[in-house]
C-alpha cells in the first residue's frame, strides 16, 4: 500500500539529481509496505510546516488503518525536517501505541532523535500540578505574596529613582565642554511647555478654589460672628498648603503624564537606544531638561495661584460678606508673614523633583505595546498625587515639630 503512489519516471529521476534550490521544496510522501505482520513505512520529501498540510489527512488515515503488530518508520528520506514535521509523525507513533502497536525509528539522525524527544516531552507535559496557581497556594501565601511582590516593586522603583538621579548628575557632565552637550534651548522649551501654557488653567483653578473656601468659611465664622476671620483662613490655608499642593496636583495631571508618554514613545521607537549607541546619557539628554524646566516652573506657577486664589477669595467675601478689598489686604497683611509664604514655597521644589523622577522611572519601563504606555502614564499620574500629598504630609509634621 502507498499514501500517496509513489511512481518515478526516468526524466523525474534526472530531475531529481539536480541540485534544488532554497526556496524550491520537495512535497512530503509516505511509502507504507506490509510483509509478514510487519509494517514499514518510509517518510521521504520536506516535511515542514509550508507543506505539511499536504500530508497530514493521509497521516491521520494511517493512524488506523494499521492493522500490523509492529511498525517501522524509516526517515532516511526525509530532507528538511522541523518541529511541524516532528509533531506528525510523533502524533502517529503515540496513535499507534495506544493500540498496543509497537513502533520503531529507522534512519534517524541524532538532531532529529532529540527534536522527536522534545516534542513528545512538549505533548506528554503535565501541568495539573502547578503550584504556582492560585487554588494550589496556602492561605499564608495567598496573603504574604502579594506584600512579598509589593516589597520587590517599592525597591526596584527606588533604584530606579536612583539611578535616575544618578544619571542626571552625570548626563550635566557628560560632553559638557562639546557642541553637543546639554542645551538650553531644550530647557526653555520644556519651561514652555510645562510652565507658560499651565498659567491659564492653574490661575482658574486657584481663582474658584479660593472663592469656595472663602465661601464656606465665611458661612460657618457668620454663625460666630467672626466673618473677618475667613480671611485669616484663606491666607493662611492657600500660602502653607492649598497653593502648592493643588497646583503640584495640576502638574501632576498635566505635565507627569506628558513626560511619561513622550520618553515611553521614544522607548517604544527604540530613540532611547539610539542615543545610546551615540555615546549619549539617554536620561541627561532627556529627564535633565524636564527635571530643571519643573523645579523652576512649580514654584513661579504656586505664587501665581496664591494671587488667583486670594483675589477670588477677596472678590468673593466682597461680594458675599461685604468685607471690601481694603480691609481684606489689612487684614491679610495681620494674619500672614514671611514663614507663613516660605512654609509653601519651600516645598515646591521638592515636588517638583518627586514628579519628574516619578514620570521619568515610568516612562522608561515602557514596552513596546500601546496597552503598557497607556498603563504605565496612568501609574505616573496616581503615583506622583500620591508621593505628592505624602510628602506635603511629611513637611506639615515637620513644621509642626520645629514651630514654624
């Protein structure tokens, strides 16, 4: 019997002497002979994954149509052979062994004993018993692993912001006296960005955001008949925390996540790469000019939204308390002083640092996926709010501690 026949003529035969090209393949046959309760079959063509498809109905035929007590399955013929090819016949020995049929390898090769012996390990793989699904954990490991992964993750983000760090202190030094060193057209434009087209947004912000605590203070001090005391509020209120904390919030939102999404395209596009096979400190050349564009940019746009948010708190107790501007300033000018100002203004540049090192570390985690850029911006932006008010937190403890 013969899956297909297998017939030669004389002029099939001279071609077949030639060399064959690369790109020219030879269409995978089976030869099945029985004698004497035994069968042999010879495999012979390019049993590949381009032409296996050719064979693989015939194949599946032969599973059952043995009918012998022992098969031999001679390879001698085949010329190009790869994990598709290995998949079928491994397929038809575990068919036939299932039938109690003994099978046997002839004219094989030792690659291709191993690339038999791997996929059969592939096909025979049990992975019932993984231990590392979740059913199969304990209850202590259901509860620890994760503060276990959390762990792991807080300590690669703190070498992350390190090395960041690092690499901005080295990337000002790095070609410092060449043509291509750090350029301060770049930093301008990212004060350009960052700082000048964020005025308009921060001012409304903080205009409104001084009104409604103007607004609700004056409405609870009125049932004391304290009213005048809602400027002492609002001034003290805006200039130690509301003022840098909001606006580092708006920056946060706006800027974080720009400086995410643009060094993680350059990731993404492999530029990051490229400036390094330049010679060039990817995180000098990129993360210094953001870092120093927001240190100078958040303080400038937190006075410009302490003036926003006490002139809507003045047009508001104005309008709302009939306290007129002159005796708002009089008052402001009692309940404020220089500490009251350097509290919050001091601040500032620290949550600056917080959020360029924070969208920086996130922006150079992205893959190559559209899906991990998405997420890792969103992290950027949720965990620069975070560290943002943990710190403000912190320096809020730490004035209380020293008085000031």
């Amino acid at each position: 019997m013969s899956l297909p026949p297998h017939q030669e003529s004389q002029s099939e035969v001279n071609a077949a002497a030639e060399p064959i090209s690369v790109d020219e393949f030879i269409t995978p046959e089976v030869d099945v002979l029985d004698s004497n309760g035994q069968t042999h079959i010879s495999l012979s063509g390019d049993w590949q994954l381009r032409c296996i498809a050719k064979i693989d109905n015939a194949m599946r035929a032969l599973e059952v149509s043995i009918k012998s007590e022992h098969v031999t399955i001679d390879l001698g013929g085949i010329r190009q052979f790869d994990t598709s090819g290995a998949l079928v016949v491994e397929r038809l020995r575990d068919a036939l062994e299932q039938r109690k049929i003994g099978v046997d390898y002839q004219s094989i090769t030792a690659d291709r004993t191993t690339l038999l012996g791997a996929v059969s390990s592939a096909r025979h793989a049990d992975f019932s018993n993984d231990d590392s699904t979740g059913p199969n954990l304990s209850l202590a490991d259901r509860i620890f692993a994760p503060v276990g992964r959390l762990a792991y993750a807080f300590w690669d983000n703190f070498v992350a912001i390190l090395f960041i760090l690092g690499s901005v202190v080295r990337g000002t030094q790095l070609k410092r006296n060449r043509s291509s060193g750090i350029s301060a057209a770049a930093i301008f434009s990212q004060m350009d960005h960052m700082g000048v087209r964020a005025v308009p947004i921060i001012a409304l912000m903080s205009f409104l955001i001084g009104g409604i605590i103007a607004q609700q203070g004056a409405f609870q001090l009125r049932t004391f008949g304290a009213e005048l005391f809602v400027v002492d509020l609002v001034g003290i209120l805006q200039l130690r925390e509301i003022g840098v904390l909001l606006t580092a919030i708006m920056i946060a939102g706006r800027s974080g996540s720009a400086i995410t999404a643009e060094i993680g395209s350059m990731k993404m596009r492999e530029e990051v790469d490229a400036l390094k096979v330049m010679g060039l400190n990817p995180v000098g050349v990129l993360v210094f000019p953001r870092l120093v564009a927001l240190v100078v940019m958040l303080p400038l746009l937190t006075i410009i939204a302490n003036f926003a948010a006490l002139f809507g708190a003045c047009l508001t107790t104005w309008i709302y308390s009939n306290i007129t501007p002159d005796t708002f300033l009089a008052r402001l000018r009692e309940a404020i002083d220089l500490s009251t100002l350097a509290s919050g203004m001091i601040k500032a540049p620290f949550m600056a640092l917080i959020i360029g090192i924070v969208s920086s570390v996130e922006g150079l985690k992205v893959s190559g996926s559209a899906e991990s850029l998405g997420r890792h911006v969103t992290s950027s932006v949720v965990k620069s709010i975070f560290v943002v008010i943990l710190v403000d937190g912190m320096f809020a403890i730490f004035y209380g501690a020293i008085d000031f």
